[in-house]
C-alpha cells in the first residue's frame, strides 16, 4: 500500500470517528432541541453566505464579460 493512500484510510477512519462521537454525544445529550436548533441556524447562515458569495460571483463574471472586448468586432480608428 503507498503512503498516499495509507493516508487516506487513516483520514477516513479519524473521519468516521468524529462522525461517531458526534452522534453518540447527541444521542446521549439532554441538550438535544438545543444542538438541533443550533445545526438549523448554522445550516441556514451556511446557506445564506453561499448564495451571497454565488452572486457575488456571477456579478464579477457579468462584469468581466461586459468589460471584454472582442478584437475582431472593434473598429479601427
């Protein structure tokens, strides 16, 4: 096995571990409409700054194809 994938199995694995302990720790937790209103409001403030940054991007691309000038279509002077 090459040290590259060697790596990757242990990610996986540490992965699934947090995954794990995450679950266990909510399935055990008295808090739990606390961290699910928690998970709500951080998935929708993640929604939120994705669109935010998607159209800020699409601005940007906009503006550059606007700013672009084809030369075979220019006149000349």
């Amino acid at each position: 096995m090459s040290e590259k994938n060697g790596t990757k199995i242990l990610l996986a694995f540490l992965a699934g571990a947090a995954v794990g302990a995450a679950i266990g720790y909510f399935l055990k937790s008295d808090d739990k409409e606390e961290i699910l209103t928690d998970l709500q409001e951080g998935a929708i403030k993640l929604k939120q700054d994705i669109e935010e940054n998607f159209a800020k991007a699409k601005e940007m691309v906009e503006n550059f194809k606007n700013s672009h000038v084809d030369p075979t279509t220019e006149k000349p002077e």
